[in-house]
C-alpha cells in the first residue's frame, strides 16, 4: 500500500512539472483555438536567467521543419527555442484561398490571433521559467520573416534584435524603432525579389543611424551603428529557399545584443535592461510590471 501511495504521489508530481529541459510539444488555448508551438529550453530553465528565441515558419510551413532547420539550441545552448506552429491563412503571394498554414500579415489581420499567440506564449514562459527579459529575439523565413516585421511594428519594446529571412515587410517600414537586425537573403529570390529586400535593408539602415559597411566574409557584410543598433547582412546567390547555413552567424548577431533602456522605450512594457541601475528591490519591482502587462495581454487572449 505505501509503495503504491508513493507512485500515485510520483505521477502527480512530474504531471505537475511544467516544462522539461527537454523539447516539448506544447498547448495554448487563445480565443478559444487551440495553438502549439515545440519549446525547448536550456537544462537550467528553472533556476537561471537565460534568452529565448522565438521561431516562425514560412507559409505551408510547420514548426517540426523549422526545428530541423534552425536547430538554435545545437548553436546556442544557453538559450531558449520556441518554434511556432501557425495556423491556415491566406498567403500574400500565394494561396489565396488560405488551405496552408501561416501568419497574420498586418495588425488587425486574423483578428491578430498569431499577436496574441505570442503574447500568450511569452507570459507563460515567464510564469513557468526564469527568462530575461532584456534578451528576447524573433526570427522567420519568409511568411515568417514578414510575421517578425510585424512584432519588430507591434511588440518592438519586448525584443532585443530581429532577424528575418526572405522578406520586406515594406508597409511596416514607417512603424519600427531601432534595433539590431540581421537580414538573411538570396540575391535570386523568385519570391520576396531582391530588390524588395534591398530596400527595407536601406531603411532600416537609415533608421539605425548606420555607418558604411564592414566586409565580414564574402555573405556576410556589417554596417555598424554608434547607437548600438548594427545592421548584418547574409547574402547568397540561392533563392528563396531557407539557408540552414546562415544559422550560425545569425545566432552569432544575436547573442551579442540585450535590450537597453532607450529613449523611445517608455512605460511598463519596455524591457529592463540586462544590468539593470539601482537596487535589487527596484529592478524585481520593474521585471514585475512587464510580466503583469503581458499576463494581461494573455488573459485578454483566452
């Protein structure tokens, strides 16, 4: 009896446990649809600081083939994975009747369904687990390139650098702040054309107050920024296939950003910065004010 007293005791126990330090499906119910996303997460999640990096794929994509693609913890161990799964949604460019899997393209799109899907997402992990707030990144190919465009317009005070791929995000030009941003493109895209991508490199220079640019190898050219926000570019002659090899220097770019306090990021939802000024009490009191908004963000969501 007491043996069996112990099992019982046992299985809630690890039903009770959240995550795991290994890759997990997990579910969220946002505005009544159930959602998914693979979560994967450094061993040391419940007891240390670390950065997450959220994943989009491209449209007709899902985020078992992007886990494969990206593979960011292979590449950054410390660090956090979430790899989204999308729903279906008319495509920009292709499949208007919206039969493959995607992610809104505008804010009010969907009636911002995927918006509130991250929003649900990161309160959760925060919840759960011991994220840094000052170290949050998103990247995507293509559909999921532009989703990230979309969060750098709407979400922009929560990250820390964007790195999309095989997209422009055109109409979302005029909506961005600085931030540092690594583009990865293919100079034959059929696609999201080149040119288009060019443009929004331009831009975003120009807005990041960038200096002339630093040859780093033949794909990879940097235009570095005196107010911490470089631009880094990975440019290949392929197409709009997704480049598994641009990984590495992307995640590269990454870590070596955390969210600062700026000017323009003002009130509760702008991150604290990685080495926050003044006390520990003031800094915990600030860290609680940004989960607060954003479990608001996810009970508004349910």
């Amino acid at each position: 009896m007491k043996k069996a007293t112990l099992l019982v005791y046992l299985l809630i126990a690890v039903a009770a446990v959240p995550l795991s330090a290994e890759p997990q499906l997990r579910r969220w119910t946002v505005r009544g649809r159930v959602r998914e996303a693979i979560v994967d997460l450094p061993d040391h999640f419940d007891s240390k600081l670390f950065p997450i990096v959220l994943v989009f794929h491209g449209h007709g994509g899902s985020m078992r083939n992007t886990q494969r693609q990206y593979r960011i913890r292979e590449h950054w161990p410390q660090a956090g994975a979430v790899y989204l799964q999308g729903l279906k949604t008319p495509g920009q460019l292709t499949d208007p009747e919206g039969n493959k899997t995607g992610w809104q393209k505008s804010a009010g799109d969907q009636e911002d369904r995927d918006l509130k899907f991250v929003d649900a997402v990161l309160a959760s992990l925060r919840d759960e687990c011991e994220v840094d707030d000052s170290r949050i990144y998103s990247t995507g190919h293509s559909n999921g390139g532009g989703f990230t465009f979309l969060l750098w317009a709407e979400r922009g005070d929560q990250f820390a650098a964007f790195a999309p791929s095989g997209s422009a995000g055109l109409r979302l030009r005029h909506q961005l702040k600085p931030r540092p941003y690594f583009h990865i493109a293919g100079r034959n895209d059929p696609l999201v054309k080149f040119s288009w991508q060019q443009m929004m490199i331009a831009h975003v220079r120009k807005l990041n107050e960038c200096n002339g640019p630093q040859q780093i190898s033949d794909r990879i050219t940097r235009y570095p920024s005196a107010g911490g926000n470089p631009v880094e570019t990975w440019i290949s002659t392929g197409g709009h296939r997704f480049p598994a090899e641009a990984v590495v220097p992307m995640v590269k770019f990454l870590e070596e950003h955390s969210l600062q306090q700026r000017p323009e990021d003002k009130g509760a939802e702008a991150a604290v910065p990685k080495q926050p000024q003044g006390s520990a009490e003031q800094s915990g009191a600030v860290r609680r004010r940004v989960r607060d908004v954003l479990r608001r963000r996810r009970d508004d969501a349910q």
